[in-house]
C-alpha cells in the first residue's frame, strides 16, 4: 500500500488517476496535480467518493513541486503532464527523495528533439539518494519495452529485428485532430524518421518510407517509419539487434491536413510576431485542435499495438508477434477516455504499482526492459489491456538474406 502523487490532468492523467483509484489492494491514497486544478477536481467528482485528492501546481517550478510533495509525502511521483515537466519533476523527487516514473522522454521547448541523455544523466544522483527512476511507462514507450522483455526471456535466445507496429484503426469524426497532446504528437512526427541498422542510426526523410502491415483484427494499413523512443533503450539494452524500427499508421486525410498545415507555417516551434507578440504557431494550433481527452465519446473502433521480431532460438531462426488491441468504445466506457490515452495510463498505473510493491526495485534511472517483464505482462491481462502472441509466422517485412547462425 502506498500513496502516489499523479501531476498532469490531461487525457493520460484522466486514465492513470482513475485505474489507480480502482486498484485499492496498492494505492491507498492518490492526489492529481495539475497547472489547471479545475481539470484535476472534474476527473476527482466524476470517479466520486473523495477517493482522489487534487492541488494545483506549476511542474516548471521545481520549489513549488517540493514543496506539495513535502506535505503530501507520496512513495511515488507519477509524471504525466508534458515532456518538458521531466527534468524540473526530476529535480524535485532528488531534492524530496521520492521514486519517479514518467511515460515520454524530456524535450527542450526550443528543439524537436527526444532523446534519454537528459534523464540518464540522472543515474548516479538517484542511485546516491536511494531511489529509483522508471522513464517511459506508458504503452509506445513502455508496453512496447515490456513486450520485447518477455520475447527475449521465453522466446529467443538472441533477437536480431525488431520491429514496433502502431496502428490506431479507429474513426473520431473530427477533420483532424491528434490523440494525444497536439503539440507533442506534431513535433514528435514532422521530424526526420530514424531507424537503427547494423551498428547506427539512418536518418531519413519524414515519412519518406511506408509499407502496408496487416493487423490483427483490422487488416491492412499503410505505416510510415517514424523515429521513436524506445529504440534508443532498445537497441542499447539488446546489442544483438541488427536492425530496430517503429510503424505507425497514418490516414489520407490525416496527412493531407498535416501536409498543409507544415506548408503554412502552423506546425513551426521558433516564436514569431504577431500584433506585437511573440507566440509560437505550433502552440496557437494546439489552442484551436480539440483536446485530446475529448475525443473519447464519439469514438469507434480499435488500436494495435505490437513488436514483431526474427531471431534465434535453439540455433533456429525464429519469429514472434506479441500486440494488444483496445477499443476506443469499452476504455470510454470503463474511464470516460479514448484508447491512446487509455493505452497509456493503465500501463503507468502498472509501472507504479511494479514499484510501490518494490517488484520493480533498484535505484538508480532505468528503462522499462530492464526488469522482470513476468509480473508487468500478468497485470496487462488484469487491468484491462490483454495480450496475445503467435510463434512462426510470416512477418510484412523484408530481412537481408544471411545464414543467422554458422
Ligand atoms: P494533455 O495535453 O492532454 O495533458 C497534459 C497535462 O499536463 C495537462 O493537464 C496540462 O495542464 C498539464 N501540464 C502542462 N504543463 C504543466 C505544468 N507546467 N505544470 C503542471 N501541469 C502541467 O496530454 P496527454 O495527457 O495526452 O499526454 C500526457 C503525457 O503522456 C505526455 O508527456 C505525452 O507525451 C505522454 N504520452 C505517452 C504515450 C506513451 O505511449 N508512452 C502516449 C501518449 C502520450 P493544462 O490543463 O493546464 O494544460
């Protein structure tokens, strides 16, 4: 049992503060801060019977986050506001000597770029004052981690490919609208797409390489190679992955929009002058998008989200697909949230609950893949987001002709 400070109250932090809330046997007290403390106190009534606490708090400001962690004296400080909140959040457990879990990598505000140097720079100052840090707990970062986990522990004894496959198949009825913070999602895919090959990294152009992929349950759906986060972790906690990549399904309409709005200028970080103001236009269009946690109600249809991987088993060559498929219609009905958010805050809610039970236990700055994948997968099932896996089959991608084991 223990007590678990949630900060942001967005899409995401609707989902984890409401799984938490449920899940009584490990958390015995649940507060959700946010910048706006309205959001935190709807997402509090509408779950009922004062089961979650609500302040406000200004995340950037790292003696005001001491400050609420020092009188609500939490196990765990669980970050899902935005990517630029990790590093002042950081500061703030080290000072108050509180665990840390997040679900995206720190970014600069002024730079499009993810990358763990930032947090990993962290490992020795959490290792000193005794706690433990998990970065990148939700499900692309994080389920994903946990996925190639378990495939390396029961299924191969060494992988050489792997490849993340992301599929949203459902329909919310809005011209264009992101899943998830706008703002995030366009910086994370109007930049160049990466993937790792044989030893470093291949930059390409954004969206310049796709190929149909059939999901389970939804068929065929053309997915654009995209960097993602996990495959720096990924390929530095496997070094015997020859080559590790990231798919993610896009619509026509989807793209056409975003190609337009990059035309215009709309999608730039760099402040420009407006009627004697500095604003940043990628931000003046996340004011006018819908709001990701309103998506939900309207919504139809299903994710999948999975890792296929080659590799040798028993000096056999070996494939393996392991994915779960959420529907956008039972996450809104069980949490009044849509899938991408759901998807992302039951497996926060897992991470912590891995470590307020001390199953997941070292401290020190860590990815998900780093532990036991057993008691994570287990709680998947239970709480909403069930998996399934299949051995030799045929997978959609190419692989270079090669003799894999002498
Ligand atoms: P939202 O924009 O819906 O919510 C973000 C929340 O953080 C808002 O409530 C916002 O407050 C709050 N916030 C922003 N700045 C501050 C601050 N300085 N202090 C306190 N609170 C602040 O985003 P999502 O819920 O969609 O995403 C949350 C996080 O989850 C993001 O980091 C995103 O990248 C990550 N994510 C991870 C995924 C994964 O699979 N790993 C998938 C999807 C998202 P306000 O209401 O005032 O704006």
């Amino acid at each position: 049992m223990g007590k678990v400070l949630i900060i942001g109250a967005g899409g995401v932090g609707n989902v984890v503060a409401k799984k938490c809330a449920m899940n009584t046997e490990i958390f015995s007290e649940i507060m959700l801060a946010s910048r706006t403390v309205s959001k935190c106190e709807a997402i509090a009534k509408e779950f009922g019977g004062n089961r979650i606490q609500t302040a406000k708090v200004d995340a950037d400001n790292v003696a005001e986050m001491v400050q609420l962690i020092n009188k609500f004296k939490p196990d765990l400080v669980l970050n899902v506001a935005l990517p630029y909140q990790d590093l002042p959040i950081m500061d703030a457990c080290l000072e108050a000597g509180v665990n840390y879990l997040d679900t995206a990598n720190y970014e600069p505000k002024d730079v499009a770029k993810f990358e763990y140097s930032w947090q990993w720079a962290y490992q020795e100052r959490f290792k000193a004052k005794g706690i433990m840090a998990l970065l990148g707990c939700g499900f692309d970062p994080g389920v994903t981690g946990v996925f190639t986990a378990y495939a390396k522990k029961h299924h191969f004894d060494e992988m050489h490919y792997l490849d993340i496959v992301d599929c949203n198949a459902g329909s919310h009825g809005k011209a264009f609208a992101t899943n998830f913070n706008p703002e995030i999602n366009i910086r994370e895919i109007t930049q160049k797409g990466k993937y790792w090959e044989n030893g470093k990294w291949i930059e390409i152009d954004a969206m310049s390489i796709h190929q149909p992929v059939a999901y389970p349950n939804i068929g065929d759906k053309e997915s654009y190679l995209l960097y993602h986060e996990e495959l720096e972790s990924l390929v530095k906690n496997y070094p015997t992955l020859k080559r590790a990549r990231f798919w993610m399904t896009f619509g026509q309409e989807y793209l056409t929009h975003l190609r337009v709005l990059e035309n215009v200028g709309m999608t730039r970080i760099d402040p420009v002058l407006f009627e004697g103001k500095q604003i940043v236009p990628l931000q003046f269009l996340k004011a006018v998008l819908p709001e990701p946690s309103s998506l939900g109600e309207n919504y139809s249809g299903e994710t999948s989200i999975g890792c296929m991987i080659k590799g040798v088993k028993d000096g056999q060559d070996k494939t393996y697909f392991v994915w779960n498929n959420c529907s956008h219609k039972a996450s809104y009905q069980e949490v009044q949230a849509q899938a991408i958010s759901y998807t992302t805050g039951v497996p926060a809610m897992i991470g912590a609950a891995m470590m307020m039970t001390k199953t997941w236990n070292k401290a020190g700055v860590y990815n998900v893949e780093e532990f036991n994948p057993d008691p994570f997968m287990d709680m998947l099932n239970k709480h909403g987001l069930p998996w399934n896996e299949k051995t030799n089959l045929k997978l959609p991608f190419e692989y270079p002709v090669e003799k894999v084991l002498a």
